[in-house]
C-alpha cells in the first residue's frame, strides 16, 4: 500500500469518527504533546486540549455537521515523518439560531508520525483561503 493510500483510508477513520461526534477519538488521533490551531484561531496544545477544543465545536456549530475528505497529498519526510495536506468539507454547519450554515471547505496542512504502527498528528493547520486582493 503506497503513503497516500494508508492515509487516505486514516483520513477515513478521521472523518469516521468526526461524523459520530467522538470527541475522544478525534483526540486520539494525536500526539500527547501535539497541537492544533483551527480556521478561526483558537489554539489547543497537547491531547486533552485538543479534546477540549473539538468538543466545545461539536457541541456547537458542529453538533450536527458531517465530514468529507475531498484531496489529499502527503510527502514522507523520512521514515515515520510526514507531511499530510487534504482538503475538506463539513457540512451540517449551524448558526447559534439553528440556520443551516453553508459548507465549510477548507484545507489542512499536518505533520504526522507513525508510533506504533498508528499515524498520529503532531501539528495540524485547517484553514481557508481567501479572494486574492483586488
């Protein structure tokens, strides 16, 4: 199995889990001292930051919302070290007024390590790209 197909089937279990809203397996896919900054700027360093982070979003905009993996690349740096970039989408978004958001795509930049036999985020970049300036 080639890098990108182990990850794309480890991209899977993310948005697996992702979709049922477990919280404590989205977090265990990384690291104990990993770390996350997300789209609108909060920062979470380590595990149970993570978790914190993800829970807070999944009891709220996200309690309802669905993910998908639409690209992936990755770059084995060297043996057990990645760099992991995708694109994703959630959908199911909603307002603090229940409206339906539109989806959200975005694109994730990560580094990985292999401990284990299990992939685990170290880093993780989701964000959006903006309109070029006029």
């Amino acid at each position: 199995m080639s890098l990108e197909q182990e990850l794309t089937a480890w991209l899977g279990s993310l948005a697996s889990v992702w979709d049922e809203h477990d919280t404590a397996a989205m977090a265990a896919l990384w690291r104990e001292d990993g770390d996350l900054i997300n789209p609108f700027g909060r920062k979470a360093s380590g595990r149970v930051q993570v978790e914190e982070l993800l829970r807070d979003e999944h009891a709220g905009p996200m309690r309802l919302s669905s993910y998908r993996v639409v690209g992936i690349w990755a770059r084995e740096l060297r043996p057990g070290l990645a760099f992991l970039e995708w694109d994703g989408e959630i959908t199911g978004m909603r307002a603090g007024d229940g409206e339906k958001l539109p989806p959200f795509k975005h694109h994730v930049s990560a580094l990985i390590e292999r401990r284990d036999d299990a992939w685990l985020l170290i880093a993780a970049r989701p964000h959006t790209y903006q309109a070029p300036p006029r």
